[in-house]
C-alpha cells in the first residue's frame, strides 16, 4: 500500500513535467479562458476514471494522463492571477490560493478514507473519486461563467504600434522641416558664391584692359587740353 501511494502522486508530477511548457504555449496562442477550462474538464474525467480502474497500470496512467500530462492548472494559474488581480492584489490572491490547497489537502486524505468502499468492493476508490470529480467539475462551471480572458490582443498591439510610429513621425517632423530649410539656405548661399564667381570669370583679362583703356583715354584728353575750362571762361567773357 505504501508502494502505490508513493507512485500514485509520482505519476501526476511525471505527466506535468512534460506539458508544463507547452500549456504555457497553449495559453499565449489560444487564450487563458480555454486553456483553463480544458484543464478542470481533465481533471473531472481524471477523478471519475480513476475511481472507475481496477489495476495499477490503469491507474497510473490515468493519473499520469488526465490529472497530470492534460492539467494545466499549475502553469495557468500563475497566468490568470496576474492578469486578473493585477500586481497590486496578486499576493492576496496568491495567499487565498495557497490557503484554499491547504485545506484540501488536509480534508482531501480524510474524505478519502471516510467514503473509500462505500460504494461497494469491485469499485472502492470511486466514492472519494465522484467528490473530486464534483468539485472539478464545479471548478469548470465557474470557469466557464466568471473567468475573463486576459489574452492581450493583436488587434490592440497592431494600434499600439501604429500609434507609436505615428507619434515618432510627428515627432521627427520639425526636425526634417528644421533640416529641410537649412539646407534650402545652403544651396541658396552656394547659388550666390557661384553666380559671383560666374561674373568674375567673365570680367577677367578684358574687363581689365577696357579699364585701363578708358583710364589712358581720359589722361590724354587732359593733356591734350589742360586749359579748356578757362579758355571758355575767357571767351565768354
């Protein structure tokens, strides 16, 4: 007996050890509220099966299965108590659930003993395994009736995103106008040194000799003529 009652809570702990991770996945692509649900419905055939087996094997597979293998419960939980309480009452939610398994830990043993068998001997364990199924599957009534889903949505993260890239492009707006207008000076300033440098160019050599052309011509003129204003004053007068 003390054989089988140290295989019978090994083979539920064997059974989470390998869907733990994938019910976490299980949650994320189809929802808490589902995910949650299917669990107490394994956990309620769990208990109803397991009452109804007559041998070991049947026995550990079915608690390796069901109660184990297809219970989510452990990885769910700390899931829906977050997301539902929020971090401000997750520890009191937390103590209310530690708490609660506390109590059924110690009653579950003793309900067990009490009913074992009362149900006849070709199926003893069935009257303490109809209690377990009961209150798994009150467990999935209230699931089904109270449980929000909490799954965040990709329609609300598309927005999210859309929302943050339209804030950053309004937000990088000035600075291309900002930058947008200093170049516009730039090429502004560059168009004025290169029309400058244009009309140098086309000044060059001849510009300067015609300068120096007109400046000979008027040094002549007052050579050739040095008292033209007071000969017209002298004829005048």
């Amino acid at each position: 007996a003390g054989f089988v009652a140290g295989l019978l809570p090994t083979a539920v702990l064997c059974g989470r050890l390998f869907t733990s991770i994938l019910w976490g996945h299980a949650a994320d692509r189809c929802g808490r509220r589902p995910s949650m649900i299917a669990s107490m419905v394994a956990v309620t055939l769990g208990n109803v099966c397991f009452g109804l087996t007559t041998s070991l094997p049947a026995a550990l597979a079915v608690r390796f299965l069901l109660i184990g293998a297809l219970n989510g419960w452990v990885t769910l939980m700390g899931l829906c108590v977050l997301e539902c309480a929020g971090e401000a009452m997750q520890p009191v939610v937390w103590s209310y659930v530690f708490a609660t398994g506390s109590v059924v830990a110690l009653l579950g043993p003793a309900i067990g003993g009490w009913t074992y068998a009362a149900l006849g001997p070709r199926f003893p364990a069935l009257p303490p395994s109809l209690v377990g199924g009961a209150i798994g599957a009150t467990a999935v009534a209230v699931n089904v009736a109270w449980l929000p889903e909490t799954k965040p949505r990709a329609a609300s993260s598309s927005a999210s995103a859309a929302t943050a890239s339209s804030s950053a492009i309004r937000a990088a707006s000035p600075a291309a106008a900002a930058s947008s207008s200093t170049l516009r000076a730039a090429s502004t300033s560059f168009s004025a040194a290169a029309a400058s440098s244009s009309y140098s160019s086309r000044e060059g050599p001849a510009g300067k000799a015609n300068k120096a052309d007109a400046g000979g011509g008027a040094r002549t003129r007052l050579a050739t003529h040095p008292g033209g204003g007071g000969e017209g004053g002298g004829e005048g007068s």
